[in-house]
C-alpha cells in the first residue's frame, strides 16, 4: 500500500499520540488503596507523664500511646 506524504505524516502522527495515550494511561493506573499518609501522630508532656495519640486515618480507629504500651505492636494497643 503506497501512502502520500501526509498520510504517512498523519499515520506518524496518530501512532505517536497513540503512544504518548497509551504510556499515561499505564503510568496512571496506580492502586487507590495507597498507604502513605494513612496514619496522623500527636504527642504532649504533662510533668512526667507522656503520651501520643494515633488515628488511622483509613479506618477512623484512634489509638493513645503511653509508657504501659509503648512496646506493644499497633494491632495489639487498645
């Protein structure tokens, strides 16, 4: 099949936007269940006593942090 000019500049063109297309679409398709950002931290000082609070920002749960479960895992604080 034998093209004149333009056409094989407009079949060019049209592959090249094809590409370009296709690479953002792909380059798009990123999971929506990202985890950065999911969990907010605020800390105090009263006297001697110290604390934070935890909130998952995905579920809502709120979790308080102090020295009688500093050590536990996230899962496992109440």
């Amino acid at each position: 099949m034998k093209f004149t000019p333009w056409k094989e500049r407009a079949l060019y063109f049209l592959l090249g936007a094809l590409l370009v297309f296709g690479t953002l679409f792909l380059t798009g398709a990123i999971s929506s269940q990202s985890q950065i950002g999911r969990y907010r931290i605020s800390a105090w000082t009263r006297g001697q006593f110290v604390g934070a609070m935890i909130v998952d920002t995905t579920t809502g749960v709120v979790k308080y942090v102090d020295r009688t479960n500093e050590k536990l895992p996230f899962d496992q604080i109440k």
